[in-house]
C-alpha cells in the first residue's frame, strides 16, 4: 500500500496549507466576532461575511470542489486517498476551511448523489449552483419518533398522487436547513410501506420553500447552536412533482450508501485534523505554565497524555488511509468493513485527545477562551451521525464472525 500524495495532490496540500496561514487562522477571530454581531442582531443562522471573503478568495487560488473524485473532477484527478489529506487540513479549522473551498458537508454528499444520479433538470437546477457555492442543501434522514439507527425504519411518508408525491412526516438533526441559503433537502422516506425491507423508501428532492415544511427548531449540540444549525423539520402535505425524485423508486437504501461511504473518509480525516490540532495546543499548553516547581511538559503524566495522543492519532490515521486506499483500488463494496471501523476508530480517538487538551488547560479548557469545548461537542456527534458506534461495531462484528458461523 502506498499513501504517498500524488503530485498534483502534494501540489494541492502546499497550496491549502498555506491558504490556512494567510487566511483562514487569521479568519477565525473574526468569524467568532461577526458571528456574535448577528445573533445578537436576531440574526444567528445568517452567514459572516468573513465566509464569503474566504470563498472567493480559495476560488481563486483554484482550492475549490477538491472532494470531487477523478471520475467526476478530471481537472482535479484527486483519488479518495488524495483527498484525504486535503480533509485533514481543513479539520484543524472546521467552522471556516470545509466552506471557504466549497467541500463542506452535508453538500458534498448532496453533489455526489446529484452527480451520479440525478437528471439533467436536476443537475441544472440544484448540482451547478452548489459547485459554485451559490447555495446550500440538507439531508433529512433522521426522524425523533422512531431509532433512526435501524434506517428501515425511517417512517416519513411519500405517497403518489398523479403526477406528484405527497409527504408527510417529521426529521431532525437535519444539518444546514437553518442557514438562509439552504434551498434544497434530499429526503429520504417510504415510497412502499409494504415492499421488500430494503426496497421501501426513495430519495425525493424538497425545496426548502415548499409549502407545508416547517423548520421547527434548531436543535442545540451541548449547549452549542452551529451557524447552519441542525434542525427538526415538520413536513405536512408537502407536494412535489415526481421529477423530483432522485434514482429510481425504492432504491434509497442503495443511494444512501453511495452518499456516506467517501462521505465518513471525509468527516474521518477531518476528526483527524481536529485532534492533531487540540494535540498542538496540547504541546504549546505544556511547555508554557508551570506548577509544582517546573513546566506541565515535565510531568509524567502529561507527557504520558501527549504521548497517548499522538500514537492514538498516528494509528486512526493509517487506518483511514487504508480504507481510503481500499476505495480508490477496489471499490467502496471492498472496503465497507473498514469504512465502518474508521467511523468508531477515529471519533473515539478524536475526542479522547480533545479530552486530554481540555484537561491541560484546566478551567480554561471548558470555557469558551478557547476553542476545544465547541470542537469537542462537534465531535462528540459523530459518534451518532451517520450511525451510532455500536451499528458500525455490529457490522464489523459479523464480517469477522462470518467465516465462523457459516455465513
């Protein structure tokens, strides 16, 4: 196995990496104080002009849609293994540097999905604006009234009326409907209550100004409220045509993974970023207070936590570069086991060096002085989002048991 960059990509992670320096570190003070100024203007979903200044600025620096594999993207001729660099260095910013170079989540997913399935009405109307960062998207998959981590049994309701569908049902935790650009939702919901357990549900198109969807609320993550938002979403006789369903009828649950599978590399190497980060301000923490007579760096136990950290973020990132190498050589299907241990490997890590970073800085460390209690409680999600830990640990369970129990 070979995870070298490419020298296009090598090319593309010198250019990031100093587009972050220049530009997006010294953007973050600033987006947390124009972030202020308009919640406290009634404002909070509205986004910072300091997003847009970035944006325009990575575009032209040609840092933009680098998610898009080589299938899609020949100019870019990133493989997934690529990119994955590229992710991490965006996750040691994640408010600011996913957006500013157009390869934020939920929207690269959407892209995906709109890319390889969608019509060309479809690609025209939604695909080319969100390649141009002209506006945003959703994707409602979760409902509060049932276990959304057994996703058949997703209850929103889809029914055929001549040439429309009609939906009702209620989602949540639908990430980015609360940001003003957000125009289109990717739903998932039954199409055929009654049809085979894994061919139920399709994926339909919702404008987010449809008549009868209602964002409820913005749901808040330990205490914190993202400027994009993640929210409930009531839909009650919402009518759209059926030229908006995406794929074939029924065919959600095949759509779906298409979506999440180089989706997690990309929420994966991010995570990574995020703890190679916390592990920096770690480091700088150690060497700069002093107690018990000499510097924190100099305490066993906090070597032995900088120590842990950084052989906990070397080992997840190995694996994720496997899973990613898998992918480009042999397919998404080859690689799905190990697409499910990185999705429990790397947020648990993540989080256990952000833990660490937080204990260091003491009082400090929980406060909002410093940006590792927000990072932890993003964090701490995606050992919920796109499936619970203990889903993805079952599935790498039975591949093992496989073998064992004759299956």
């Amino acid at each position: 196995m070979d995870f070298d960059p490419s020298p296009k990509a090598q090319e593309y992670i010198e250019r990031l990496t100093e587009f972050m320096d220049s530009h997006v570190y010294p953007a973050e003070p600033v987006y947390e104080t124009q972030r202020d100024e308009l919640t406290a203007a009634g404002q909070p979903h509205q986004v910072p002009p300091i997003v847009e200044d970035l944006k325009r600025e990575a575009r032209a620096r040609g840092l933009w849609n680098l998610f898009l594999p080589d299938s899609q993207d020949p100019a870019h001729g990133l493989s997934v293994t690529d990119y994955a660099s590229l992710a991490e260095i965006t996750g040691r910013s994640p408010q600011l540097a996913p957006e500013a170079i157009n390869c934020a989540a939920p929207d690269t997913g959407n892209m995906e999905l709109l890319h390889l399935f969608g019509t060309d009405e479809q690609k025209k109307q939604w695909l080319e604006p969100l390649l141009d960062g002209e506006i945003r998207s959703c994707f409602g998959m979760t409902e509060p009234d049932v276990a959304s981590s057994d996703a058949r049994n997703i209850s929103t309701s889809v029914v055929r009326d001549g040439d429309d569908y009609v939906i009702n049902g209620r989602k949540w935790w639908t990430s980015g409907a609360a940001d003003p650009r957000c125009k289109v939702m990717i739903l998932m919901g039954k199409t055929d209550p009654d049809g085979p357990t894994y061919a139920q549900q399709s994926m339909i198109l919702v404008p987010m100004d449809s008549p009868g969807l209602e964002v409820v609320r913005d749901l808040s993550v330990f205490g914190y409220h993202d400027q994009h938002g993640h929210c409930e979403i009531r839909l009650t006789d919402v009518r759209v045509p059926v030229t908006n369903r995406l794929g074939e009828e029924n065919s959600a649950f095949a759509l779906a993974q298409k979506r999440l599978g180089p989706g997690r590399i990309h929420h994966c190497m991010r995570a990574i970023g995020m703890a190679e980060r916390a592990l920096d301000a770690m480091c700088r923490r150690a060497v700069s207070r002093v107690a018990f007579g000499k510097e924190l760096a100099r305490q066993g136990v906090v070597q032995q936590w900088i120590a842990e950290s950084r052989m906990a973020i070397e080992q997840a990132r190995l694996l994720t570069l496997k899973t990613a190498w898998l992918i480009d050589k042999k397919g998404f299907q080859a690689a799905r086991t190990e697409v499910a241990a990185i999705k429990v490997v790397v947020p648990q890590m993540a989080t256990a060096v952000l833990d660490k970073a937080i204990q260091l800085h003491g009082g400090g460390g929980v406060s909002g002085d410093f940006p590792l209690a927000r990072a932890y409680a993003g964090l701490r999600t995606l050992r919920l989002a796109d499936g619970p830990d203990e889903v993805h640990i079952m599935s790498v369970a039975r591949t093992e048991l496989a073998p064992y129990l004759g299956k």
